[in-house]
C-alpha cells in the first residue's frame, strides 16, 4: 500500500490521537531540532499495516493479537510511503498468522520494520 501523508491528515491525526508533538505541527520549532521540518507521527504511518491487514490481507474480520515495531527513519510531509505485510507464519491451531511488517520511503530507505501476529477472520 502506497500513500502520501499530507499537513491536514496529519493535523486529523494529532487531533483523533492527542499527539501534540510540536514535531507534527509546527514549522518554526521543527526547524531548530534534528528533522529540519515537520515529521509524520509513527502511528500515523504505522496505520498502514492496519488498515491492510484490515481491508486487503489477511482481510475484513481480522483482529490484531500483538504487535512489535522499530521506528527506523522519520517520514515528512509529501514523502511516498510504501507499506508491506508478508506471511512469517502460519498458527493453523490458533487459527492465526505472523506477519513481517516494513515501510519504505520514496528512495527505498527503511522505514518502520516489525511483526504482528494476527487472528484470521
């Protein structure tokens, strides 16, 4: 899944999650720290994964057991990010599936990497 993060999601986001991080917000404050500029929120960019384990695969009645991620490399405002699951494997007695997750930005940098483990519907 593809998607590119735009200042009025990310202001929806910061409102819906209560992450008033000035990092997300504010331009003149994100210039004097390490970013230079204004950076995604993680779990806005993490809920990618949500959203294609949810919709696309595994699929609609999916629900989420555990999760674990490492926040590798920030995202910006406008930056292509790509998101992908891949089948780590299969728990047939559980009735459930672990997944690698990892998100790549436009020049192929990593992202986000992880796992979840996931009840199939």
């Amino acid at each position: 899944m593809n998607r590119i993060f735009t200042q009025e999601e990310v202001l929806n986001f910061v409102s819906l999650s209560l992450d008033t991080n000035l990092l997300h917000t504010d331009v003149e404050f994100a210039k004097n720290t390490q970013f230079g500029r204004l950076i995604v929120p993680g779990f806005l960019t993490a809920s990618l994964f949500s959203a294609i384990i949810g919709t696309k695969f595994p699929g609609l009645g999916s629900i989420y057991l555990k999760q674990e991620m490492s926040f590798v490399k920030s995202v910006f405002l406008e930056q292509m990010v790509k998101a992908l699951v891949k089948v780590v494997a299969l728990i047939p007695e559980k009735h459930s599936v672990m997944l690698s997750i990892c998100c790549y930005n436009g020049d192929n940098q990593l992202i986000i990497r992880g796992n979840t483990l996931v009840k199939l519907p």
